[in-house]
C-alpha cells in the first residue's frame, strides 16, 4: 500500500513551493532551480527537485493536450451533440484520472498525487462546469423534442383536417378526429 507522506518539496513553505512553479513554467532547468534555491539558503536534493518537476512537467503537457483536443473539437463543428457529449466525457475521465493520480515518492513509494488548494479549486470548477453543460445538453434535446412533437401534431392536424374536407366530413366529425386521434381540440 503506497504511503502517504509528502515529498521533500511538497514540505517546502507554499511560497517556495510557487518559486519552483513558475521558475519551471519559465523553462529553467533543474540546475538553475537548485541554484536560486541556493541563493535562498533552501537545501533540497537534486532528485527530489528532478522527480517534482518531472511530475509538473508531466501535469503541464497533459492540460497542453486537453486544451489541444478540446479546441479541436469546438473547432469542428457539425454533430454538436455528440461531440459535446463526447467532450464531457473526456473531461470525467480527467478529472478521475487526476484524483486518482499517484506518483513516486523520494522513497520509492508511490502516493496520491496532493494538490494545492487552487488546484483542487479549479477541480471542482471543471466538475461544476461539467454538470451544467450537461444539464444545457438535457434541457436543449427536451426543447428540440417538444418542437418536434408539436410540429409532427401540427402536421398531422393539418392532414385530418384536409382528409376531413376531401371526405365531405362536417367539422364536428374533424374536432372528433383532432380530440380522439391526435388528442387535442380541433
């Protein structure tokens, strides 16, 4: 059973933990990192640095290829729906993939991966964002089925009402035919 205890850097005060961020979202190497954490007096080993960034590393090119694929789908057009549906989908697996994500502690261990709480912030957005995109999805699929439904009935009124009139029926056979066929008022 992988243990649970944090990293080396995940014990680092928030706000280093940040330098390391976005020292890593500027491109610098791991070399470069360790050398302004010198500057700083913040002794960590290079492999624990290697095995945080490498996760960050890993962390960032997923997002890359989802924000990718997710462009590309909105770009494509055509059967909304499906790939609307689709789309959400993926982003479940996602996020599954994220809470259920682990990886190798300095011991060797592999842990859950822990996140900070605007990570787990935006986590809960995507989820909400999800749910209302799914709730816009069944609201729009039952307005397009009640305009169906009315346009079919509105057809077919207009059948037995011509059906009506090619047989010589009077207009209370027509009203009989609208109440018990088609279940309105002529």
């Amino acid at each position: 059973m992988p243990k649970n205890t944090p990293s080396t850097i995940d014990r680092l005060p928030e706000p280093v933990r940040e330098l390391i961020g976005s020292l890593r979202r500027e491109g610098r190497t791991i070399d470069e990192i360790l050398a302004k954490l010198g500057e700083l007096s913040i002794d960590v080993s290079r492999s624990a640095l290697g095995r945080h960034v490498r996760t960050l590393a890993d962390l960032s090119e997923r997002m890359r290829r989802t924000t990718a694929a997710t462009e590309a789908i909105a770009r494509m057009g055509g059967q909304q729906d499906k790939l609307l549906e689709g789309t959400m989908e993926w982003l479940k697996s996602l996020l599954l993939e994220a809470s259920l994500a682990q990886e190798e502690g300095e011991d060797g261990e592999w842990r859950p991966v822990t996140f900070n709480p605007l990570q787990v912030k935006a986590l809960a957005q995507t989820a909400e964002a999800l749910a209302r995109a799914e709730k816009i999805t069944v609201d729009r699929e039952a307005k397009i089925e009640e305009r169906a439904a009315k346009k079919a009935l509105a057809m077919a009124a207009t059948k037995v009402s011509g059906a009506a009139k090619a047989r010589g029926l009077g207009q209370e056979t027509a009203d009989f035919l609208y109440k018990e066929v088609l279940g309105v008022a002529g």
